[in-house]
C-alpha cells in the first residue's frame, strides 16, 4: 500500500485564465516535480490540475483532460512508482478517461457521494456514474480515492465524517477515503481521522495539512497521507518541489 503519496501540481493548462506558458513547459515542471518526490522518498503520486482556477464543477473542456493526458503518459514514462489524477473540481468521468490511457493507478474524486456547497455551486457526488463507467471501460483494477466532507465545501445539513465515509465505502463502493481539513494547507483533525479510521475497512489517507511537525499525530490511525504544499521550496505552494522537505517528512513517516 502506498503510505506517502506526492502531489504534481500542474501549472495552468492551455485555456485556463493564468495560462502563460506553452504545455512542453508545464509537463516540463511537472517531470521536475515528479522525480523530486520520488527521489525524496513517496510511494506514489497524483497529478492536479491545481492552478486551473477557477474550476469548473463538473466537466472540464477537452483540451483540459488532452493536456492533462499528455502530462500523465510523460510522468507515468518517468517513474516507476503508482500514479494517480484528480481532475478538479469534481471530473470523474475525465480523470477515468485519463488514468485508463496514461496507465494510472488510481483516481481521486472530490465529492463521490452526498452534495456538497462549494466556490463553484453545488456539487453532487455520481458514483453510480462512475463506478458503471469505470466497469464498462474494463478499468476495475483503476482505484477510487473518495474524498468526505472536502475541503473548500460545506454540506447542505448536518452530517458526521464516520457517516459520509460509511456511504462513500458502503453505497458507493470508494476504495479509499481521505479526509482534509477546511482548505489546501490545513490540517485534518486527528479525532476525525481515528472516527472514519473505525468504521471503514479500506485504507484511510489524509489529504491536507500534513507537515513534519504534525505527520505522527495522523498516522496512525490514518493508513497514508497525500501531501502537496508543504513539500514545496520554504513551504510556498507556488514553488518546486524541494526533495529535502520529502525526505524529511518520509523519515518522521510512520512505517
């Protein structure tokens, strides 16, 4: 199982508001990024569409899921370790599409289950979408990485992590679960953590916040983290990836 996942932030893409460089340079930077946390010491990364904002909360156009594809197949040729997409906000369908044909690991999917009120509107999970598509491209072994409760999202009523988490495995068959905090770069709360850790039998990863500071409050009882801003240059998100904070954040890692 993967207990350290790295992720690629892809500048922004052809077509997106602060789009300023060619897509060779973007997949470029992307490669950089990638073989830093993999010589940093992760055992798998997942690659986002991150400084594509504002997203869109459904489908994103084709040329978004073509240039994503292209940075996939490049990333996927230059390391050995699993490789993930989420395709932001909520494009379940493209993230399939392009883990299929780039020969990813895994998919993460923001909201799978319930609704949720985001920055983009209303946002309703498509499991059965998704998990009958996943089935008819004979894509079963590509896992569904099931966010609960986002980031940058409230619920519409009053829900607790354990439920959702429950529905995501139970009703809509996640392979994974990971809980966040409120927003990119804040912790997780490591009671909720150990609350979802409980009542799901698949592995459980936190995926906001993770720091050296705080990695041995979450794991265990979280089975994995996925990291992404902390492993930057001073922490800034908007930096490359500095292959010193990965190993040091992968040695304080509870193996």
């Amino acid at each position: 199982m993967m207990r350290f996942i790295g992720v690629v932030h892809l500048a922004a893409l052809p077509g997106s508001p602060r789009s300023s460089v060619p897509l060779a340079s973007v997949i470029d930077r992307a490669l950089e990024d990638a073989r830093a946390l993999v010589v940093g010491g992760v055992d798998g990364l997942i690659v986002e569409n991150f400084n594509d904002v504002p997203f869109f909360s459904e489908a994103v156009p084709p040329h978004t899921v073509a240039a994503m594809t292209a940075a996939c197949i490049a990333i996927r040729r230059a390391v050995s370790c699993p490789v993930g997409v989420n395709v932001l906000r909520n494009d379940a369908v493209a993230a399939l599409g392009i883990a299929l044909v780039a020969e990813c690991e895994f998919v993460r999917v923001n909201v799978h289950t319930g609704a949720m009120v985001t920055d983009q509107g209303i946002i309703n999970g498509r499991a059965a979408e998704t998990l009958r598509l996943r089935r008819e491209l004979g894509a079963d072994s590509i896992q569904i990485f099931a966010d609960i409760l986002v980031k940058h999202a409230v619920p519409f009523g009053p829900v607790s992590l354990a439920e959702s988490a429950r529905d995501a495995v139970e009703r809509g068959l996640a392979d994974a679960i990971i809980v966040t905090g409120t927003a990119t770069g804040t912790a997780a709360s490591p009671d909720d953590v150990g609350a979802v850790s409980s009542v799901v039998d698949v592995p459980v990863y936190v995926g906001s916040g993770v720091t050296v500071e705080n990695v041995a409050d979450v794991v265990p009882p979280a089975d994995g983290i996925i990291v992404g801003s902390s492993l930057k240059r001073g922490g800034i998100i908007a930096n490359p990836v500095d292959t010193e904070r990965v190993r040091d954040l992968a040695n304080r890692l509870p193996r």
